[in-house]
C-alpha cells in the first residue's frame, strides 16, 4: 500500500513488549485505522504473561553482563520468540484473529551512540571510500561512535509459530544512521496523545523513565518534540525490593514499602549528580547504567546515613521522581500544562504523588484518563509502529532518537501460507 493512502478498513495487530524490568510480556490486540493525524487505535484486549521463572532469571543475568556462550545465547533468543508466539496466540482466544504481529522483544543490551555519531559516520565513509566505491562497507572496522541494541525473541521464529506476519528488530535502523534506536514511542504519542491547546509531557515509567514532550497541536508541532531517557524509572527499585526482601518480593506493591519510610534528600543530590542526568538530550540509557551495580553503589552510600529498608527505597523512589522533574526543568523548551503517566510506575501511587508533589500546580494524572491505556501503551504503540511498517510510513522522530532523518522501522517476517 502506497504511504499517503488510507487504511480504511481497520487493520487487527498485535502489539508485544517486555521492558528492561523482565516483568513478563505485554501483549495488545488492537484494531488500527488511518494513519497519521487521523490515526484511531482501539484496545481489543491486553494482558501481561509472566516469563517462566528460570528464563527470567537468564535474562535478568544476561542484561546483568554475566557471560555466557553464544550456544546459551541463542537458546534463549529462541526461548525468548517462543513465550512471545505464546502470548500473541492467547491474547487472540475469543476474538477474530490478527493479521499482523509487532514485537519489539526483550532488550538486554543497549550501547547508546557517542556525541555526533550521525557526523562521524559520514566522515568515516568519506575516509574508507573517497572514489565513492563499495559504499556499503560495514563501518565498524574503523571503531566508528554508533549505538547498538539487542533485543531477544527473533520475529522470524514468531512468524512462523503464529503463522502471522511479523515485524522486529524496530531500533536496528534507526541506529544504522547514527540515532539512538530510542525511544520510539513518542511519534505514535505523538498522534494518540497530543491537544490542539494543551503542552503534554507523556512519561512512560517502566524499568527506565522516558519523556515525549508534546507540544500544542498547531503550526510546525511535530519538530518541536523532545524526547528523551530521564533516568532509572523502576529498574532500581524492583532490584532494591529484591535485595531488601531477600528475594520475597519483586516490586513494591503501590509504593506501599516506600510511603512507609522517609527519603533522605541530600542522598538524593549527590546521587542527581551522576553525569547522564546533565547530559543534553537526545539521550538514551538502560539497566547498563542504571542496574545491579549501580544500586550497589546506592546502597554504599546509604550506609552513611543509617537508613532502614523502607527509608532506601522511599529515596530511591525520590531518585526517580526528582530525575524525572529536574530533567522537565532543564531540558524542556517551557514546562508542560499536563503529565500524563504511563507503564508500570503509573501504578505505583507513592511515587505519582512525590512527583505531583514536585511538580507543584502542574497536573498529573494517567494515560487511561484521556483513553489510553497507560498498562499497554507501550505494547499498543508497537502494534502502530509495525501497521506504519507494512504502509511504508517512518516510525521514527528524529527530534527524539536524535537520528538525522525519517526512516522505516523494523524488519518484516511474513507468515507462510
């Protein structure tokens, strides 16, 4: 289908994530229409699969940076594919099957590129090829400054055990030309979430904060979002509540544990100066950083104020709601007149209320309030990114990922009939 046509007939896809929390597979069955500004998306179903508890510990382990062989490896990149088939096939029981799959897969590395990798790159192929000969000579022979991600669970395998078509493997392309691969959502918030009056920031709390701030839906709207990784969102406090609990629980429930203790604000300070909180955007960041060695440090350094278990993670809770409100602070163009929360720590209420708290007069509430559902916006957005793949429509936002153009997301398996 040619990009500027319009899909009429609403197409059913099916969205799946698993985000660096290692939570377990979201998965949204949605009927998509249109396809930019009239972009319409209806949630047919959402649920969440639990990984089998041994796979998520390997997984947890592999982002962790323990090594394995590449045996190991691909056995889990097939054991990963295999869950998400299983959950693309449940989430259609009792519904009219989808006809077309967007898996985004399970990250367990993520190298973001270093300052002016787009420019850079440009010059090392001036140097490798300046009689224009063999353009497509692979550039990192030469050590070149791109990022890099991996996501686990390959949509080929996905294909052919839903025997739908899929798409995967979203970040690969947008990376190749020196973007950040991340993060990708904010064009699709971009169509679902933005106001003709109103300055949106859509924060998405999984294991990583990320912010799209949207701007007011008129003039030239869509080159002045920004988007960006904030920071640690759960990813700290799901490996603290582990580590406090001595591994009988995985999350703090509401933000209960939390709301019992106190946080002790200057640990935070000297934690907010951590040089990714002041560098500039377009910035992307994972459980590479913000991750079991770094929660270490957190608690070495909690060591010197005598803080019991609920006082650690009420200010690791603080971390992440004070990163996510000095980066609205200094980074955004003017502050926004809503917050819309989404992901996993939309639930947590101790944290929305410190960071409502922090943002003073400025409202916060969820995606569900303006019809969206903040449990599956993520798993829905990869619906949208995959039905924008198979119309030829760019999935990226180069003010977000910081790449130098629009390019076509994700790689297409096609189901064999």
């Amino acid at each position: 289908m040619h990009p500027t046509e319009k899909a009429v007939v609403p197409t059913r896809v099916i969205g799946l994530i698993s985000g660096t929390s290692v939570d377990g597979i979201d998965a949204a069955l949605v009927e998509i229409s249109g396809t930019e500004l009239d972009l319409k998306v209806e949630l047919v179903a959402g649920a969440t699969y639990p990984y089998p508890a041994e796979l998520r510990e390997r997984i947890l382990a592999v982002g962790a940076g323990v090594a394995i062989s590449m045996a190991e490896l691909a056995e889990i990149d097939d054991a990963i594919a295999q869950v998400f088939a299983q959950a693309a096939q449940n989430i259609q029981i009792g519904h009219q099957p989808a006809t077309l799959i967007g898996s985004h897969g399970q990250t367990v590395y993520h190298r973001p590129p270093k300052e002016g990798a787009g420019g850079q790159e440009s010059r090392a192929r001036e140097m490798l090829n300046p009689h224009g000969l063999n353009p497509s000579y692979p550039l990192t022979a030469l050590g070149t400054p791109l990022g890099y991600s991996l996501q686990l669970g390959r949509g080929a395998l996905i294909a052919h055990l839903t025997n739908i078509t899929t798409v995967s493997n979203f970040r690969v392309a947008d990376i190749a030309i020196g973007g950040h691969g991340a993060p990708l959502v904010p064009r699709v918030d971009a169509y679902l979430l933005s106001h003709p009056l109103e300055g949106r920031c859509i924060q998405n709390i999984g294991g990583i904060g990320n912010v799209a701030y949207i701007p007011p839906r008129h003039g030239d709207w869509l080159s002045k979002i920004r988007a960006w990784d904030t920071g640690p969102g759960n990813s700290l406090l799901d490996l603290a509540v582990e580590h406090l609990s001595a591994g009988a629980k995985t999350y703090d429930e509401d933000g209960n544990w939390a709301a019992s203790g106190t946080p002790c604000h200057p640990l935070v300070e000297q934690w907010l100066n951590q040089d990714y909180f002041h560098l500039p955007p377009p910035k992307s960041t994972g459980r590479e950083l913000f991750g079991v060695t770094y929660l270490h440090q957190c608690l070495k350094d909690a060591q010197a104020y005598q803080l019991n278990p609920a006082d650690i993670l009420a200010t690791l809770t603080e971390l992440t709601a004070a990163s996510i409100f000095h980066s609205y602070r200094t980074f955004l163009p003017e502050m926004p007149q809503r917050v819309l929360l989404c992901g996993g720590g939309s639930r947590n209420l101790y944290l929305k209320q410190r960071l409502q708290v922090l943002l003073a007069s400025i409202p916060v509430s969820t995606t569900d309030e303006v019809g969206l559902s903040a449990d599956f916006k993520e798993a829905i957005a990869f619906a949208v990114l995959a039905y924008w793949r198979h119309l030829g429509i760019p999935g990226n936002l180069p003010t977000a990922t910081g790449a130098p153009q629009e390019v076509l997301l994700g790689e297409i398996h096609q189901a064999q009939s």
